[in-house]
C-alpha cells in the first residue's frame, strides 16, 4: 500500500508509481495506491501533474 500526501504529485513521481504498482502486481503482491483519488489531474493522461484538490485552491494556467 503506498499512502499519498502532500500537495502536488508531477509526471515523474506518477510514472515511478506505476511502474512500482506494475512490477508489484507482476510478482503476486497488492499495490494499491491510496489518496490518489484526492488529487485533481490537470490532463486527461495517467501521468499527468496531479494538484491535491481543495476548497483554498488556487489553479494557476
């Protein structure tokens, strides 16, 4: 299980988590990623830039 927190994740963390996910589930483990679901991605893309989505927040373009 990998817990996320924070305020921001880019395109390299979301790739690493991915591929930490993949290469878990390829070996026979559960990897589940946990808090992703509170994160706003700013494209439509897997990897894309996530920004922790808040009443406060502030989207800058």
């Amino acid at each position: 299980m990998l817990i996320l927190a924070g305020k921001i994740v880019d395109q390299t963390t979301m790739e690493y988590l991915h591929t930490f996910q993949d290469r878990a589930i390829e070996a026979g483990h559960t990897c589940v990623l946990v808090g992703i679901e509170q994160f706003r991605c700013l494209s439509d893309h897997n990897l894309a830039y996530r920004v922790k989505a808040t009443e406060n927040a502030i989207a800058f373009a």
